[in-house]
C-alpha cells in the first residue's frame, strides 16, 4: 500500500478514533479519581479537586482507625483463594468427566445442571443461609466458599475446551498402565493449563467482588470481606469521601493488578464457555 | 471386543462418574435444594425461624399483587433492562465493529481502556459513581463552573435522576464486558467479508447493519440472555449507589427481597422467598423466550 493511501485509510478512521477516545476517557476517569481522591481530604474534594493531594497518609491513618483493613484483606484473600483453589478441582474433574467420558446419560446430566444458571442468587440466599447456621459455619471460609465451589458456568467453561484434549494422549496413558485419576492428574491437568489460568482468574476476581452473599453470612464485623467494608465505610450519615476512596483503592488494588497482568486470562475467562 | 476389553470400558464409564459426582451433588445440595425449599417457604409466614404454613395457602403470592413497594421494584427493573441493556449492548458492539479494524493504531491500548471498568467490584464502582453524584461532588462542580446550573443538584435524592445515573453507571461498568464477547465473535469472521463488502462500496453503517449484526447474532442472543438476568438481579448497585432511595424509588427487586428478609428487625423469610420464587419465573421466561426468538433465525 502505497502511503498516500495509508494516510488516507487513518483519515477515514478519525471519528473511530474521536469516539475510542471518547469511551476510553469516560471508562478511565472515574478510576483515576479514584486514587486521586484517596490522596485528597474531603474538603479538597467536595471542592473539586482531581488531582493528587497531600493527604493520602491522614486517610490511611483514619481508615485504619474506622475499620479492621487488614483483617478484611486477609479475610478477602483467603476466601477468594480457597474458593479459586476448590472450584477449579471440583469444576475441572467435572468438565474433564462430562467431556471425555460422554455417554448419553451424562449428556442429561448436564444439560439438568445447567438449569441451575437460572437460578437468582436471591433465591437460594435464605434456604443457604439457614442450612449453613445449622452447620455452624456462619462467619466462617466454608460458609462463605460452600455454596460457590461448583458452578455451572465453571463446569461448561472446562467441558467446552476439554474438546481440544486429543483423546490420544488418554489412550497411551491407559496402555502405559496409568490409573484414570493418575491421567487427569498427570496427563490433563498440565496440558490444560491454560484454561486453568483463565478459570482462576474469573473465579478469583468473583469471589472477591462477591457481595449479596458474604453480607449474608458473615453476620460478624471480624469476618468481613473488602466490598463489605466499604460499603460500611459509606454508611454513615456523613461521607468522608478521601477516606471512602482509599477504602475503594485498596478493595481495588488486587483485582486491578490480576487485570493488568493476566488481561487475556481475564477476557478469555469471561468469554470461556462460549466457543 | 474381548471380554478383558469390555471390563476396562465399565471401568473407564464409572471413573466418569466418579470425577463429575463432587460437582454434580453440590450443584444439587447449593442449588436446586435450596431452590425446592424457598418454594415451600414461600408457602409459609411468620418472622426468622419461626415459620408455620400461611392461611389461606396463597397469602404470600396476594400479598405481593397488593406490595407497592414490590411494585415499584419491579417497575425499576424493568425501566433499567429496558433502557441500559439495548444502549449498553449497542455501544458494546460498535465499540467492538472499531477495535476489529485492521488499520486501527493502538488497538491493545483502547481495548485494555474499554475493558478496564471490568477490573472494579460493583460496590467499588457504586461508591465511585454515588461519590462523583454527590450535591458536593465533582460533577455538580463541574457544571456549575461551566455555568450549566446554578446550583447543586442532589442527584440521588430525586427519583428521576437517581434513577438515570443508576443506568449510567450500569453501562459505564458493562459495556467493556459485553465488547469482549462481540470482539471474540468478530475475530470468528473472516476479515475478507468486510474487504468484500468494501470493495463493493458499502458504507459502514451497511456493513454493521447487514454483515456485523446478522453474523453476530448467536454472541448477541447470549448477551442478553446474561444482560436480562443480571439485571433482573441487580443488588449491589441498588444497595449502595442509591440504597434503594429516595423512599424506595430506585430499590430493586433482588434488593427489596434482602431487605424483607434480613434488613433490620424483619426476617419475612416466607414473603421474601415467594417474591424470589416471582424473580426465578421472571428470569426463566425472559431466558426461554430469548432462546426462541435466538431460534428463529433462518
């Protein structure tokens, strides 16, 4: 292509680019406030102010001394991998079971299961959350992963790319004299690592976003998750708004760095199951 | 087949049991159960653990006609599908139909923009957006100093514009999403196509119109299948955006629900859980009649 027409090709692009950059400053300044307001003080703020301030360390200090931040952090990472870790087990022996051992049988099975999509979180919140007092487990990781560590979509996502498992590789193994737990261990775990990345990924940025259920069953403050302590942070009848966004910065800073490292797990997490 | 080859394959069919059981009977104890028993409780009242069977059996379900409350939740939901969910997808596909384009420059850069919302928890973004709307936040200084209004809205105390910035913040947080799953159904489609129909000199608005959108159409039907039923479930951005307010003019359903059943001082475990029973009817609807109209495609 000569460049004359390369000109003239991004010349027709311009109201793309007018409206990419558009979008993209809307999609991007509310975050950027964000973490320039946690750096300011109320009074800034409600004057204002978008850019960074002085008074990140006094936010800090006074949220520290508002809410139990580092309890809820741990909190938040703990539940959020312990789910991640679980359903990624019991979702991937699922996808590999349903795909690899297809007979017309599992096929109702999980087209059965899949009707458990359809079902509202608001639903299923009171009957759980009564099962799980009963079970003691209210304030606890179980209470919290239980009901999450088998999901239909997650199922659906293992099951859709166990198709590219070259059935071969499951042959050798079983002449080799491997047990069939010792294939998905050995032979399919490794081999669908990618898929792993992607599943864990979702399911991590989930757990950790969860909201409905934890305020449900994590009656007590020392149990609370990162959404939980912001949303109290926004309770009250006056709003310090520097020290609110700090808040929000730090419920942030995990998800944004799994978004910034590992975006095409995360795209290809969302999209998983559709292929 | 030999014998010795028949054993191996009932060994081989019994191991797949085995590895889709652990998932299949928690699908069925966190799911299906709990759904079974909010349909018998729906059919009981009283207050927390204290529940006993309604007399007449349907009080629940009439109580709900007569809720005005449940009323106007309703109405929200339906006023939030029915005006985010077509604007957000159709800004989701053109933003997709542009990041498609070859010639495009800093294509990774705008994609990872776009995407970015994804990245924040709905309560993160909730307490953003109600930040930024506040009667002292940005955006009534903003205006003011550009001389659009004289005075401070209070943005979430008013119903109607409560109500809008509800949908906006809904379409700033989703659109990003809904495009990657338009952009990895682009990608499914021959590049050629568009160079065709280029050739052929189509304009763009033709070519979104006759070659974009019909080839999308599965991707499109899934998206709104998930759009519906996200909507129809919304809770965190009713919760902390607006809680709920002014006077429950913004609540939705999946909210009103939490609050009839742990909200302070309530526990109306067997009204709560025929109002879910409704929102599970509603979903499955939309999703079956989505799937037909999906269906119907030559």
């Amino acid at each position: 292509m000569t460049k004359r027409n390369k000109s003239m090709v991004q010349r027709r692009l311009i109201p793309s680019y007018i409206f990419l950059i558009i979008w993209s400053f809307i999609s991007v300044f509310p975050l950027f406030w964000m973490i320039t307001a946690a750096t300011n003080n109320t009074v800034d703020i409600s004057r204002g102010r978008i850019w960074f301030g002085t008074a990140a360390a006094e936010n800090f200090q006074k949220l520290l001394a508002a809410q139990p931040l580092w309890k809820s952090m741990g909190n938040s990472f703990i539940y959020s991998i312990a789910q991640t870790i679980l359903c990624l087990l019991i979702c991937s022996l699922a996808g590999f079971g349903f795909e690899l051992y297809a007979d017309k049988a599992k096929d109702r099975l999980f087209a059965f299961l899949l009707l458990a999509m359809m079902i509202p979180g608001v639903a299923t919140m009171i009957p759980l959350f009564t099962m799980i007092s009963k079970m003691g487990m209210l304030n606890s990781v179980w209470g919290f992963i239980l009901p999450q560590i088998a999901t239909p979509f997650m199922i659906m996502m293992f099951r859709q790319n166990s198709r590219n498992f070259p059935a071969a590789i499951m042959e050798a193994a079983r002449i080799d004299g491997q047990s069939e737990v010792g294939i998905f261990f050995r032979q399919y775990m490794p081999i669908m690592r990618s898929t792993y990345a992607a599943a864990a990924v979702i399911t991590f940025m989930n757990a950790w976003n969860a909201y409905l259920w934890p305020k449900v069953v994590m009656t007590d403050n020392k149990a609370q998750t990162m959404p939980m302590l912001i949303a109290n942070l926004a309770a009250g009848y006056t709003i310090d708004y520097g020290v609110l966004m700090m808040g929000v910065l730090f419920c942030s800073i995990p998800t944004m760095l799994v978004f910034f490292i590992l975006q095409k797990q995360f795209a290809e997490g969302i999209t998983g199951s559709v292929k | 087949m030999s014998k010795k080859g028949k054993g191996v394959r009932a060994k081989e069919r019994r191991a797949g049991w085995f590895f889709l059981m652990p998932a299949t009977i928690m699908i069925c104890i966190m799911s299906f159960w709990p759904m079974i028993q909010a349909f018998i409780t729906s059919f009981k009242s009283g207050k927390g653990a204290q529940l006993s069977w309604a007399d007449p059996w349907n009080f629940n379900y009439s109580r709900i006609l007569q809720d005005k409350i449940f009323i106007t939740s309703l109405k929200n939901t339906f006023l939030y599908l029915i005006i985010e969910v077509p604007i957000m997808l159709i800004l989701a596909i053109l933003l997709a139909q542009i990041l498609n384009n070859k010639d495009l420059r800093f294509k990774g850069l705008f994609r990872t923009m776009v995407f970015l919302p994804c990245a924040t928890s709905l309560v993160s973004y909730a307490l953003i957006f109600r930040s930024l709307f506040a009667t002292q936040g940005l955006i009534n200084q903003v205006l003011l100093n550009l001389h659009i209004i004289s005075e401070n809205i209070n943005w979430l105390g008013t119903a109607g514009t409560a109500k809008a910035i509800i949908i906006i913040a809904l379409i700033w947080r989703w659109t990003g999403y809904n495009m990657v799953f338009y952009l990895a159904g682009l990608q499914n489609i021959d590049y050629q196509v568009y160079e065709a129909a280029k050739i052929d000199g189509a304009s763009s608005w033709k070519t979104f119109w006759g070659i974009t959108v019909p080839l999308l159409k599965p991707v499109i039907v899934m998206t709104f299948i998930m759009s519906i039923n996200g909507t129809l479930q919304l809770f965190d951005e009713s919760v902390n955006l607006t809680n709920g307010g002014p006077a429950n003019a913004t609540i939705t359903m999946s909210h009103y629900v939490y609050n009839m059943a742990f909200g302070q001082g309530v526990g109306h475990f067997g009204y709560s859980s025929a109002m879910s029973f409704v929102i599970f009817i509603m979903v499955a609807i939309l999703a079956w009649i989505n799937m037909k109209v999906g269906d119907t495609r030559d």
